[in-house]
C-alpha cells in the first residue's frame, strides 16, 4: 500500500514538473471547454481537458497496474 501512495506522490511531482517546465501549454484552453463571461461572473467548465486527462491517466494506471502484478 506504502508503494501505491509514494508512486502515485511521484507522479504528481512530475505533473507538476511538466505544466510548470510548459506554461503555455494551452491544455484547460482547448476547444469544447465551456467558458461564460457576463460582467462579474465567470463560468468555466474544462469539459475537453478533463476527457483528455482522463484518458491519459487510464493509459498511465494500466501501464502502472501491468507492473506491479
């Protein structure tokens, strides 16, 4: 179990790596994300990045799951 959380620590680390090393990687700008601004209020909603990372993160887990058996 000790493995699972420090494996998935690392992981985060290196997300995070990778979106500060790309600042301008337009990943929560794509097409599809929903984005309503009227004065003061702002809606956003990153329908298209979230699928995006959802299925990145399902290759990842798989690969990972593939290993550790």
């Amino acid at each position: 179990m000790a493995k699972i959380f420090i494996f998935i620590g690392l992981i985060f680390i290196l997300i995070g790596i990778i979106l500060y090393v790309f600042k301008g990687f337009p990943l929560f700008r794509l097409p599809g994300d929903i984005v309503i601004d009227k004065g003061n209020f702002k809606f956003y909603f990153p329908i298209t990045s979230s699928i995006i990372i959802s299925i990145v993160l399902s290759v990842l887990f798989s690969i990972v799951s593939k290993f550790l058996k």
